[in-house]
C-alpha cells in the first residue's frame, strides 16, 4: 500500500512520526526499516525543507506527479493561524485525488485543510475536543465529532492528532495485513494496545474520576455538543443503553448526574469565552446553549458566585 504525505507548513511533527513508524515497524519482518508491505513518500519540492511547528524541517522525498501512483494520500495539519497551509499546487494535487475517488486521510488539523477544500462536506470527520467548536463554527457542513480517537467515512479517514495518529495508522495495517502486524508495531513503539474507532478521546479535567468507557464518551459527546443541546435519552441512546443505567454510571463514577454534568461542562466553556475572548455575554450564551443572556447569567451567578459581567471586569 502505497501512502502519499502532504505536510502542511508549520506541520504537527507527532501524528505523521507515528504514523509512519506504525507502517515501517508493521511492513517490515524484524525491524530493520524495510518498506515491506508498506510505501510512504513526502510530496513536494525536492531540495525545499517543509518545516514542522516544533521548528524541525523535513525534505520532501518526491515531487508532486500524479496522485494515482498513490493508495492514500494523507494531508498532516499544523498551526491554525492564517490561511490554509497548503501550495496552490498540493492544493490541485489533492482536488485531482479527490476527483479520482482516492482515498484522502487527514492527521490532527489536516481536517481543517480537507474542509476548507470542501472535501468532508457531508461526511463524518473526527476532531480534537480541542478544536472541535472551532471546526463546526467554521465547516457546518460536515459531520464533525470529537467522541472517538479516530473515524473512517467512506474514503475520508481523519484522525484527532497525537497518538491517535498511531491508532488509525494500525487500522490501516489491521485491514491491508492483519491484526498481528498491527500489534507487533504497537509492542514496538511500546504502546499498551491498540485502540480502535470506537476507543474515546480523553476527557477534560472536569471529571478526572471518570473511567468507563461509557462515562467517557458521555462527557464527551457532551462537550461536542454545546450549543445544540443533547437530552439525556440520545446520549444514552447513542451510547446503547439504558438512561437509567447511564445516571446509575454517573452516580458510581462522577457523584453526580447526567444533566449537572452537562451543565458544569457548558459553564466551564462559557468560563473560557468571558476569560478569552471578546464575544458579548450574549454569543457566549448561545455558544453554550443558553436561550439568552439574562438566562445565562442567572444560572452563572447561581452555581459561580459571580456575573458573567463581573467576571470579565475582573
């Protein structure tokens, strides 16, 4: 299998290193770096290094030909700031794939480029929950989440960046070798197991207690959807159970139930807006789905302390 790599300027070093080593350790017998059952090159112009967020550069391997010499070409996010990190000529690269219905991967803010192109319009695309609000408020027209590791729609993989990067990488061997490949890579770059598309991201530290996979994945699609409210029954629903088991989990784990959890996650992000950014108390409450500001800012001071406008004086 033949993998392609369009590295964004300013790209994010991690989720490519670890994606590549997953490929080179699970193609090769023994560890010798042999390509094996796996080839990889980094596109663009030779002699010209590609520099990495964390400052490292890197030299492309390849120039940029036709995109059917490739299996799947994976486009590595970096830096959000400013326009889309791509050349005008990745860019026609990456459209001419996309019309030939090769497969397209993105690594961590990699997705942030594919939308841009309009190129996840209408499918799935796993997000950081780092990033994730920002990714919807931008691209309303993909199906974004940031309740898994990594997601495959199709011919879109994206992943949430860092580790993940490693997991969707051994899914790839998993289906092209087979799954003892997969973990003879993982062993290698001593990770403990490989996680799967249903494996959740880690949460924020609201909730350090949290440890079933159910709980974490409740918090989480609770942190993916903000401003559009999720009811207790379509969490429990999407997570197949009951709602009666999903508040008993609560009650074990995190003390508390569903819906005040719920709540506590949306004042935490309403904390971070009033603190970091310039929106009036108004959007601030629409983000975290509140009806109105005087609505929002009863129920701030009421579990804070303080006004939302008091806050932000201070």
């Amino acid at each position: 299998m033949r993998f392609g790599f369009l590295l964004a300027r300013n790209f994010t070093l991690s989720p490519m290193s670890l994606f590549v080593d997953t490929l080179r350790l699970a193609g090769d017998d023994g560890d010798r770096s042999r390509r094996g059952r796996f080839d990889w090159q980094i596109l663009g112009d030779k002699g010209l290094p590609i520099r990495s967020s964390c400052g490292l550069e890197l030299l492309p391997t390849k120039q940029i030909t036709d995109p059917q010499e490739y299996d799947n070409i994976v486009v590595v996010g970096g830096l959000l700031q400013g326009p889309p990190s791509l050349s005008a000529e990745k860019e026609a690269f990456l459209r001419r794939a996309a019309q030939r219905d090769i497969p397209l991967t993105a690594l961590c803010t990699g997705s942030f480029i594919l939308a841009h192109y309009g190129l996840l319009d209408n499918y799935r695309a796993c997000l950081s929950w780092f990033h994730i609000k920002e990714f919807r408020h931008a691209f309303p027209d993909v199906r974004a989440h940031a309740d898994t590791l990594f997601s495959i729609d199709g011919n879109r993989a994206t992943c949430a960046g860092g580790a993940g990067a490693a997991d969707l990488a051994s899914h790839f061997v998993s289906k092209h070798v087979d799954n003892k490949a997969a973990e003879k890579a993982a062993k290698i770059l001593v990770l403990d197991r490989i996680r799967t598309g249903r494996d959740v991201q880690p949460n924020g530290e609201l909730f350090p207690k949290a440890r079933s996979r159910h709980i974490r994945r409740a918090l989480l699609l609770m942190e993916s959807n903000l401003q559009e409210k999720i009811t207790v029954e379509s969490l429990a629903d999407k997570l197949g159970i009951s709602r009666r088991q999903l508040e008993r989990l609560f009650a074990t784990e995190v003390h508390t139930s569903p819906m005040v959890a719920y709540l506590a996650i949306r004042l935490q992000y309403a904390r971070t807006l009033l603190e970091t950014s310039d929106l009036q108390i108004g959007d601030i409450a629409y983000r975290c789905g509140f009806p109105n500001a005087g609505h929002f800012s009863r129920v701030y001071r009421q579990y804070k302390g303080v006004a939302p406008s008091e806050l932000r004086r201070a």
